[in-house]
C-alpha cells in the first residue's frame, strides 16, 4: 500500500496558558459553540473533498465546506494533462494525482492522498463519489489491495446506494471465497476465481468497464470477465470508490462517454444561426468563427448533457464562450462556459476566468492551455450541478445555489435552452473542429447544496 500519513499531534492544553479572564471568556466560548449542534439534515449531508491532503490531520472536508482556499501545484496539473490520442478520444481524468477536487465523501473514512493515489484503511463503510454523474460511458482504473481487503468500486450509484442489484452496478475488490469475488458484479454477476489473477497486495491490477445503455462490460487485466444485460434500466449514476475493510488505494481513473453525437455537420451549417458573425468550414470541417459581437446560435435545445470540444484561438487574447440553457433567440442569455486563455503572474491565475470557467460563477482552479494551440474541454450541465475539464483535467466544480430565473445571468436556469457559440468582438477569430454533445438520461438529480 501506499505509505501511510503521519499520526496526528495532539497541541498541549490551551488553559494553562490563558490568563484568568481570558478563560473565563475562552470557557464560555466554548460552551456557547458547544451548545450550538447542527441539524440531523446537515450532519448527514455528503461532505465535498476539494483541496490536496498534504497531512493527515488536516480535514480537508472541513476545509471545503467552510470555503478554505486551496492551492494546487499547476506544474503537476499540467504534467497530468492528457495526450492528444487521448483527447481525440473523449477520456478525462477524475483524479489528478494531487487533490480530491471533484469528489465527495459520502461517507465516514479516512479517504486521502498518498505518493499520487486515493487510499482508505479505516473509519465506516461508505463511498467517494464523483461530484458529477454519468451515463454511458467507458472507464479505466488502477487497484491495490490488502489480501482481506473487501472494497469496490460502484457505477452508475447514488451516493448511499441501498440494493447492489437495483440502484447501482457494485464492480467488487474482494478474496477468492467472497460469494462474489474481485470483477464480480455484486448481485448480479460472479465471475469464477479461477478466471482470475492471483492479486499480490504488493501489485497494481486494472479493472476496465463498459456501461452503454443495458450492457455491462468488465475487465481484469485486460481479461474480459462480465458480459452482461441490465434489466433494471439503471441509466445514470456517480462513480464511488467504496472503503468496507482492509486497504484500499487507486490511481490512473479515467473515463470517456460513449453514445454521443457531433453538433458540427459535415460541410454546412445545418441547424444553426448566425447573428452578427461570419461562420467558414475548411476543407477538414473545422469552423472558423470571426467577427462580433455576435453568436452563432443551435436552435435545437439540450438541459442536462456531457459536451466536449476542442477549440483554437487564431490569435493571442481571443474573448470567446460557449453559451448553454440559453434563452431561445436572445443574445447570449445562458450559462457561458469561458474560452479565453490568459492568465497573470501565473497558471494559477487566470486573467477572466480561464477557458472551463463557468464565467462571473466559477473561475477555473488553473489555466491548462494556450492561445494558438488546440485545446480540449468536456462540460457537464446536470440539473443545478456543472463541471468543466480542460485538456482532461478537471478546474470547475460549481453547484448553481441561486432562486430560479429563465434567464441564467439572474438565476438558476434548469429547463433546456439553446447552445452558442460567443464571437466576442471585432477581434475574436476560432476554430472548432470538434463539438460533440451525449445527453444525460432522464433520471432526475436532487438539487444540492455545497
């Protein structure tokens, strides 16, 4: 296993260093703030994880519910970056080797980061789960077990699932004599030990699995060991990471959507308007947008979706956005996920909320590409929750907390609106050559709160 983090110091008694007033005011403090409990409906709520756990006895729960500022080392952000066979692809990365930015422990475990992987080894049983859910999809990860270890790894789940064989497809990390053994789906399908490898605690196995609509797919190792047939129409869900007993780490999580179509017809543009921009399609199908300021606008309109696109700026300090749930017809009233590629004295900093930002919302945590080179992003719109990835790394992780509006500048938009493309102004010139979109199913996702 991982190495594991050092034990927590216990700092020497606060009293005897106090003056007599002073503790007697520090006393009744604490007896005010002791008073004080929270609500039953707040102390069971899942608990976001967004900053790096450099020591073991900082809660980086707490941190991030409390609105600690974390900050990030953006040269390993920018190492973990993906290549861009990769991109090409559609595969993101949900964990970046360096923070839990993007999950929630909907648990009780010690859930931390060790030497660039996710451990647990103790506290209840419970899951970390992905902030953002998906639905069809195809997805890869590494795992390292204690020989009695009995963990897992849910798709498509909620985060407290109640039935393996009902809401959620429990992918299993346990011993030969478990009724179902690592690769099994809890509940639904076992796979024969003999099929399997023998798993040296000391060793990294890879499980590999395909969910696209009923079908279920699983790998060990690149052996496949589940082929199977859902009938419990189990669309959409988070990915959980489950501590039960025994140590438990994983690293290299990746995943990609399958069942997804192009928004950018071949030689035409078919379904789409353009106001006040110039729109031109290069012998490849790419787009090249200038003008503005203006939008090119698809009439067809999408709520809840998983987008990715890869997009070039031609020229240095290009202002562009993509526009979503936007108002039918108007001029770009939605939620504008940014494209711009500045940043000030560092990465760290982006000049107007980095490309991935969801703007005047939600900054991007890092500038992760360039003006003049093709850059990638995936954006996932799902009911009051959005998150952003740039060049497979994720940087925006918002939860939309506002009263509803129709128009998302003034409120919470959940009904589908049109998608837009932002040409900014005079000045702005980019191309597309990707814009592919795989609507999420319809299974509604409760409203959430930080």
């Amino acid at each position: 296993m991982c190495n594991r983090a050092p034990a927590s110091v216990h700092p020497r008694s606060l009293f005897g260093n106090l003056k007599p007033l002073g503790g007697v005011i520090f006393i009744l403090l604490l007896l005010a703030i002791g008073c004080s409990r929270p609500s039953p409906e707040i102390a069971n709520t899942p608990k976001r994880v967004d900053g790096p756990a450099e020591k073991s006895e900082v809660n980086q729960v707490e941190a991030a519910s409390k609105g600690t500022a974390v900050s990030y080392d953006v040269e390993q952000l920018m190492a973990m970056r993906l290549d861009d066979k990769m991109l090409d692809e559609g595969w993101i990365r949900l964990f970046d080797g360096q923070s839990l930015f993007g999950w929630i422990d909907a648990g009780n475990a010690n859930w931390r980061i060790e030497e660039g992987c996710i451990v647990a080894d103790a506290g209840e049983t419970g899951l970390l789960c992905t902030t953002s859910r998906f639905g069809d999809f195809e997805i890869k990860l590494e795992f390292r077990s204690e020989v009695n270890t009995n963990s897992g790894v849910f798709l498509r789940t909620p985060m407290k699932p109640t039935a393996p064989d009902k809401d959620c497809f429990e992918l299993n990390i346990a011993p030969p004599d478990n009724p179902f053994p690592t690769g099994s789906l809890v509940a639904r399908s076992r796979v024969e030990p003999a099929k399997l490898p023998d798993f040296d605690p000391e060793h990294w196995h890879e499980f590999h699995a395909l969910l696209d609509g009923s079908k279920v797919q699983i790998w060990v190792d690149g052996l496949q060991v589940v082929d199977y047939r859902d009938p419990t129409d189990l669309k959409v869900g988070h990915i959980g990471l489950q501590f039960r007993e025994g140590g438990i780490a994983f690293r290299n999580i990746l995943l990609r959507p399958v069942q997804y179509r192009t928004l950018i017809p071949s030689n035409s543009m078919e379904g789409w308007t353009a106001t006040a921009a110039e729109v031109d399609i290069d012998e490849s199908g790419a787009w090249s947008i200038q003008g503005g300021p203006g939008q090119v606008e698809l009439r067809e309109a999408f709520g809840d979706f998983l987008l990715q696109l890869q997009c070039l700026t031609e020229r240095p300090n290009v202002n562009s956005g993509l526009f979503f749930r936007s108002i039918p017809g108007d001029t770009m009233n939605g939620y504008e996920m940014q494209i711009h590629h500045g940043f000030k004295e560092n990465r760290s900093q982006p000049s107007d909320g980095g490309l991935g930002a969801i703007f005047r919302r939600q900054a991007a945590r890092a500038v992760l590409s360039d003006d003049q080179s093709w850059a990638s992003a995936t954006l996932i719109a799902d009911g009051n929750h959005f998150a952003t990835w740039v060049q497979g790394i994720q940087v925006v992780d918002w939860t939309d907390t506002r009263e509803f509006h129709e128009n998302p500048r003034l409120g919470r938009r959940d009904q589908p609106g049109t998608i837009m493309i932002q040409a900014h102004d005079p000045s702005c010139k980019i191309r597309f050559r990707k814009l592919t979109i795989a609507q999420l199913p319809e299974q509604p996702r409760p409203l959430e709160t930080p």
